[in-house]
C-alpha cells in the first residue's frame, strides 16, 4: 500500500509540474517576427546602424548573428509607424542596432531577435564584397537630374515618397550585355518595383515588372548602341516611403 500510494504521489507531483512548466511557455502569438531591416544591407569593415521592423519586437533582448563573429548593440526599442496600415507586412515595432561587421566577412548574413517570449525565424541581411555600393542621391527624378553611376555597381536607396522616381545615367556601348536587378520584397521591402531602360533620346529599350519570383524586377538586355542610358525606377501602385526600400543591383 506504501509503495501504491508513494507511487501516486510521484504521479500526482510529475503532473502538476508539467502541467506549471507548460503554463510558463510563452504563447506562439508573442514570438517575435521580423519583416524588413533597414537597410537592407551592409558593407563589411563598417559599423552599420540598422533599424529591425517586425511583430513582437519592442521587448528585444539581444540581436544575434549565426557568426558569432558580429556584435549587434541594442541601442533604441518601441513603436514603429505603421505608413500603409497593414503591421503583419511591415511590422509595427523595431529595434535599432549598431552592428561591427568584419571586414573579411564574406556572404549574407543571417540574425535573429530574441526576446522573452523566444527568438525571430533568421532573417538575411545582404552584404555585397564584388561590387561598389553607392547610395542613391536625391533629387534624381528625371532625365535632367539623373545621378551619374559607372556600370558595374550597387546602387543602395529607396522610394520615400507617393509617386517618387529614381533615375540613374550611365556610359554603355554597342553589344554590351547588362542585367539590372531590384533586390527589395523578397527581402522584406514594401516596394513593388518597376524598373525601366531609356535610350539617350527617351525611348524605352526594356521594362520589367513582376518576375516568375516574385516582385523583384529585371532586366537582361543587350544595349543597341554606344551612348547614355537611363535605369528609371518606381513602385507598380506610386506607392513609396521610409520602408520602399532597394538594393539595385546594375552590372
């Protein structure tokens, strides 16, 4: 009987531990997510500042990287501004890090947030060590303001504003092959982009909307003629704002 009602007891003690130990989990509805970092991407052998937008995230403990190798700084948390009231696209709260990258890091990087109630799925953030990476230059919204860029580079920006353009000439030859890629919503971005090649005289050579993969433009394209050319840039719905942004890739 001692050792049925001992047994019972351990039982009982087991249960009711359990049953405190699930009730401490955290629920799956205040897991951190995040949905876009600005910007989008950094330049090794520099200390970047990154804004991480997200659900969940004004509680933020700490932001770590796969590579231990990088430090991230929690300098401000709370409330981020909702511009096209939809926060589960956008997110409606961030965490402001000073990030120490490496200079030999080489390849994107994955982070995640973690708060008290568990961790973020990894986010990418992009690190470019082939190209330049430039910052786009306002105001560049026309033919006339076009800001001069030299082929192969990385353009770094973003369409801040309803019915904003950007423009960039460059110098290109007859026969040469050139690719123009948007790196924006398939990283987190609230751009749709469309993405246009002029002609010196303002005739359009190519456009791309949408690809097979999503929202992302480009354009593979082989210049018809030795002279300038423009690379004309927008959101599909003249959307545009702090989170409209890109990495435009030109090469």
């Amino acid at each position: 009987m001692r050792t049925k009602s001992f047994i019972a007891v351990m039982i009982l003690s087991i249960s009711s531990t359990t049953i405190a130990q699930e009730k401490k989990k955290p629920d799956k509805k205040d897991t951190p997510r995040v949905a876009v970092v600005l910007p989008l991407g950094v330049v090794p052998g520099k200390t970047a500042k990154l804004a991480i937008r997200g659900r969940k995230l004004a509680d933020a403990t700490a932001v770590r990287f796969k590579n231990g190798r990088i430090t991230a700084k929690i300098v401000s948390k709370g409330a981020a501004p909702v511009p096209d009231k939809n926060p589960d696209k956008v997110g409606d709260t961030q965490v402001v890090v000073e990030a120490a990258i490496p200079g030999d890091v080489a390849g994107n990087l994955d982070f995640v947030v973690v708060t008290p109630a568990g961790e973020s799925k990894p986010h990418m953030l992009l690190v470019e060590t082939r190209l330049p990476v430039i910052a786009e230059k306002e105001p560049n919204e026309g033919f006339r303001q076009a800001q001069p860029v030299k082929l192969p580079v990385v353009i770094e920006g973003s369409i801040d504003r309803q019915r904003d353009v950007d423009v960039f000439r460059f110098e290109g030859k007859a026969g040469q092959k050139i690719v123009i890629e948007v790196l924006a919503a398939r990283h987190g971005s609230a751009l749709d982009s469309i993405v246009t090649l002029y002609d010196a005289a303002g005739q359009q050579i190519a456009s791309s909307d949408d690809t097979k993969d999503g929202l992302d433009s480009r354009l593979d394209v082989v210049l018809p003629a030795t002279g300038v050319y423009h690379i004309a840039l927008i959101d599909a719905h003249d959307s545009g704002g702090p989170i409209h942004v890109y990495r435009l890739l030109a090469r």
